[in-house]
C-alpha cells in the first residue's frame, strides 16, 4: 500500500499539522480523527486493512488530518469563546489548505469526509457547512449538538457550528439544492452505542426538514468502538466510491 506523510507549518493555528495519505490513485476521503485522536488514528485501529479493496483498486486515496478537539471544544481550561474560536481556526486550515491539498494530489472534484464519535460531528458539521465542496459525508456514531463544551455560553459562530441548532432553520436555496442530492450526509452507528440517541434525533431533525439523508443503524451488538466502525466502513466505501 502507498502510504505517505505531509506535514507543513499553519499560521492558522500556529503549528505544524500532519496529514498521512493512503492510496495512489483515485477520489479523496477526508478522514477526521475522535475527539483524542490525531493523523495516527486510522492506522492504530488498522482502518487501512478495511479498505484496502477500495486502496488497491484505486476507488479511494484516504487522508487522515490531525485532530484539533482536545485543543477547542475538550480544553476545559479556555473560556468557551475560546473554543470556538479554536475550531473556527481548525476549519479554516482544513477548508484553505486541507482540501486544496487534496484535490492537488488526487487530482479528482470528488472529496467526502467521515469521522467516528467526535469525528462525526466535523464531517457532518463540513458537509453542511461547505455542501459546495464535500459530496458525502460519514457519521459513525456521531455527535450533533456541541453546547455541552460552551457552559450555556452561545453567539452566531456557536449557532452556525452546531448541527443540532442551525438545520432547523435551514432553508436557503443554495444548501438545500445540494444537501442530500449532491452532498449526501450519513449517519450510521450501532443499537448499542452510547451516544446513539443523538443520532436518532438528528436523524429525525433531517426528515422534519425533508432533507435526503443516508440513515443506517446497525442492531446488536454494534456499539461505540472501532471494531464495529471497522466492519461498517467498507460497507460504506462500497455504496460512495
């Protein structure tokens, strides 16, 4: 398998980001670590072996980011204007330099995004955010609703960020003509998971709004670990790439 390590310096945010890239040709995956993870992730819990059909046979070239959660929504220690401001300047390097990136190197317009726990609530949030630029998005086991980390603190970029508010309200023609037709969101998680009930409720957000969406739980015993993530990934991979 080609596998290869990019890293450059963000004034964004500050520091040098790591991006491991797996594959050699095809469309890009944008693949957003758990709320503790970082570009490692993917391999620690030996993703690449799932979707090494899709790797080999050049539907997929996966890039994996550095995660940015502990350091915005899981640092207790900011002021929660603080932390978003963090993830307002994490998306900005993902949106300015992740994805330029990506599409240098792939050389494809087709991108989408996945993430696991945490992880879903950036590909989703991206996917909704920016339906211009990622055709699919991946939630396993995700989470919609941020205000947990803010301490009831709120303003317009908390709104704007957290999934859970802003699509009940969204009706402008521009992501409404793509979301769930040419972005399609997906939430996919197990009957046993623990954080389950915020896909279900999301889920029933979207259909309140007639809005498309890939909707799949898995029953028993699928639940909020890597190794049902792991058997559920390929699955996915085989209906978008």
């Amino acid at each position: 398998m080609h596998i290869e390590k990019f890293s450059w310096f963000t004034h964004r945010l500050e520091k040098d980001m790591v991006i491991m890239r797996y594959g050699h040709y095809g469309p890009g995956l944008l693949y957003f670590p758990t709320s503790g993870g970082g570009h490692t992730e993917f391999d620690y819990y030996r993703m690449q072996d799932d979707a090494w059909p899709f790797i080999r046979d050049g539907r997929v070239q996966v890039f994996v980011v550095d995660g940015y959660a502990k350091t915005s929504w899981y640092n207790d220690h900011l002021h929660p204007r603080k932390k978003i401001e963090g993830h307002l300047a994490y998306e900005s390097y993902v949106i300015n330099e992740v994805v330029p990136f990506i599409y240098n190197v792939t050389k494809n317009d087709y991108l989408g995004c996945m993430g696991a726990s945490f992880g879903g609530y950036y590909a989703i949030n991206s996917l909704f955010r920016y339906p211009q630029i990622f055709k699919t998005a991946l939630s396993l086991g995700g989470v919609f609703d941020i205000t947990s980390h803010l301490d009831g603190y709120t303003d317009e970029d908390v709104y704007f960020n957290n999934p859970a508010w802003y699509v009940r309200n969204l009706d402008d023609p521009f992501y409404r003509s793509r979301i769930g037709h040419s972005a399609i969101p997906c939430l996919w998680g197990g009957v046993w998971d623990q954080f389950i009930q915020s896909t279900y409720d999301f889920h029933e957000l979207l259909n309140s709004k007639g809005i498309p969406h890939d909707y799949d739980v898995w029953g028993p015993p699928f639940g909020h670990n890597e190794k049902w993530w792991k058997i559920q990934l390929p699955v996915w991979l085989d209906r978008y790439y």
